[in-house]
C-alpha cells in the first residue's frame, strides 16, 4: 500500500509540475515578462494547494481507495489540454494550470492513507517515504525539456496524461484502505470546522508553508533563477534544480526517521538554520561552483527532512479520524508557502535586477520559524 501510494503521489506530482520546467520557453516564445513567467508557474501551485483542503477532508471520509484513482483521472484532462491545445497563449496556459493543480492535492489523499496503514512510532518514516513522490517534480525537470526536444511540445503532456491513466488502473485495482480505519460521520463542513479548532493545525501548517513552501518555490523557480543569475542554458538548469529536488526528497523519509527516532522539534530547529544560513549565503550570489551549488544543497536537504518531521509532527499529535483534514490545511499552506516566493522574486528581480531581497527575506523567515519551533512548537509536544 505505502509503495503504490508513493507512487502515485509521484505521478500526479510529474503532472503537477509540467509547466515549470517549460517556462524559459514560454517565456520566449510568448515573450513574457518576468512577472508573467512566475504567475504561470506559481498558478497549479496555489491551486492545488487550497485544494488539499477539501480532498483531505474527502479522504477521512471515502479513503484513498477511491481518491487516489480519481484525481489522477481528473488530472488527464488539464494535461491533454496544455499538450494538445493550451499552450498557444498565455490565457490558455493559466487555464490549464489553474485545472493542473488538482494532481497537487494528491499529497493530502496519501498522508492519511499511509498514516492509518502504520502504528504511531513508524508513521514518522512511513509517511517520509511516501513524501519521497514529491519527486515527481524531478521526474518532470529530467524528461520534460528533452522529450520537447527530441519530439515536439505536446509529447510531455501526451506521456504523463498516458502513465496517468495506467496509474489510475492499477490504484483501482490494487488499493485497499487500512483494516479499523475510523470514518468520520459529520459532514466535510463540520470536520473542516473541528480541524481549524486544533492547535497542531496551524502550528503545522506554518512550519510547512516554510520548508514544503520553500521547496516548492525552489523547484518551480530555480530554472529562470539559475537562468537569469548565472547564464544557464535551459536544460542545464533545469538538470540542477533536478538534482536539487532529488536530494530534497531523499531526505524526506530520512527527516520522518529521525522524528521518529529524536523527536520532530530537534529535526525541523536544524532544518530551518540550515536554510537561514543557506538562503544567506546565496543572497550575495556566490559564484556557482562551488559555494552556491553547496548553499543550494544545503538548503534541499534541510528542506526535505523538515518536510518529512512536520508530518511526523503531525502523526503524533492530530487525533486519528482527523488526519486527513489536518493535512489538507497543513498541506494547503506548504503548496502555497510555495506560491508566493516566485512572485516575489519575480517581481523584486523586474524592479531591481536583483534577487538579493528575495533571499535574505526568506533567511528571516526560516530563522524566525526556527524561534517558533524552538519556543511555540516544544511547548506543545511536552504537554501531548
């Protein structure tokens, strides 16, 4: 169960993100601002992220069973469009995107999937590994230019809408919800109303819209940066973010583990220094090799294992029935911790030609959120 969910977590995640390797194209071929890249970009990401919010909340209710199988169905149709129709204009192309956001809320049918599959002192690792789909997004980054290339620009769109339809055979036929798995009986309404009471909701879902929110904003927007800040070529830099969202989600599981083993306060206090100091770092635009590449790594791997320790946070603190609809609102405000940095940083970069405020506005943040953890987030795990 926890493999295939991992996977389709990762399949709908390869659709989720198809536009952000493609946006140096667009931008060119439609001429578009740096403003207007970043919106395309930025648009699935918002999307699917408000909505985990119901699809978590869903997944309490019917299980991922049947959730699984009908997002990533749902999620062919933005994917055939974009390849077949939608990418002629920059209308069209926020269309699709804005309906290409529902394969991100696959995140919030598998966390609950999982987390009722396994007994509490494993949930850490367990739901760490199936964090590890994010790297569908890498998936994307590695084939989506070249099969542009090789092919043509419909030919990504036409394979992912393809291994989605394959995917949603398979979880139809294979899935089963865990034995016992408790099913609420209020309404979605009700129970969204229950979660947003509980203070693991919102303590998580700031944790998560820095690290997720982080590593989203990286993995839509490195491209154009490395692009624009050190004369990459496309694919060049799209390989890097790549590499940059593979370390990311090998250290997801690797993060939930050491929650499981130290506690997820320890694990998330180390994450977002390493990102402060990263982030600092590369404010002052480093040269490449090595001391950007490594403040780039740095901040993957910190932003990975704090990822996989929010949601072991989570697993130890969010009552059973309600796992589902915490991880829709914490979901919800990773995916859009993650929308708003590219918009910043495109919008800093067309006033000032610069993405030095960019990077030390998130060097504040991840130390503040360190504060947080260390203050806010401790108190409450040692009164559970």
């Amino acid at each position: 169960m926890l493999t295939v969910a991992t996977v389709g977590f990762a399949v709908n995640f390869w659709a989720w993100a198809l536009l952000s390797p493609l946006g140096p194209l667009f931008k060119d071929s439609l001429s578009l601002t740096s403003f207007q890249q970043a919106l395309l970009v930025a648009v699935p990401v918002v999307v699917g992220s408000v909505g985990r919010i119901p699809v978590g909340a869903l997944t309490d209710r019917f299980g991922g069973r049947v959730m699984f199988p009908l997002v990533s169905v749902i999620t062919i149709v933005p994917v055939l469009f974009l390849g077949l129709a939608g990418h002629s204009s920059l209308a069209a192309l926020l269309v699709g995107g804005f309906f290409l956001g529902v394969g991100g809320t696959a995140f919030a049918v598998g966390v609950p999937f999982v987390n009722a599959w396994f007994p509490p002192e494993r949930r850490g690792l367990a739901i760490g590994v199936f964090g590890a789909g994010m790297g569908g997004t890498a998936i994307s980054a590695l084939t989506t230019v070249n099969l542009v290339k090789s092919w043509s620009v419909e030919m990504p769109f036409v394979v992912t809408a393809v291994v989605l339809a394959g995917y949603a055979v398979v979880a139809w036929f294979v899935l089963s919800d865990a034995p016992g798995r408790p099913v609420p009986s209020e309404s979605v309404g009700r129970r969204l109303a229950a979660t947003s009471r509980l203070a693991v909701t919102w303590q998580a879902a700031a944790l998560y819209a820095v690290a997720f929110g982080g590593y989203v904003a990286f993995s839509v927007y490195l491209p154009a940066y490395l692009k624009t800040a050190y004369g990459l070529t496309q694919a060049d830099a799209a390989n890097r973010m790549a590499g940059f969202v593979l370390l990311a989600v090998v250290m997801r599981p690797l993060g939930g583990w050491l929650s499981d083993r130290f506690g997820p306060v320890r694990v998330l206090t180390a994450s977002f220094g390493v990102v402060a100091a990263g982030a600092l770092v590369q404010a002052f635009t480093p040269p490449l090799m090595p001391l950007g590449t490594f403040a780039f790594l740095s901040m993957a791997a910190a932003l990975g294992a704090g990822s996989g320790a929010v949601f072991a946070l989570v697993a130890l603190l969010a009552p059973a029935s309600k796992v589902g609809s915490v991880t829709g609102v914490v979901g919800a405000a990773g995916g859009l911790g993650g929308f708003v940095p590219p918009l910043v940083m495109g919008a800093l970069y067309g006033a000032f030609s610069s993405y030095a405020l960019g990077l030390g506005a998130l060097a504040l943040v991840a130390f503040g959120t360190l504060l947080f953890t260390a203050t806010v987030v401790r108190k409450a795990v040692e009164e559970a």
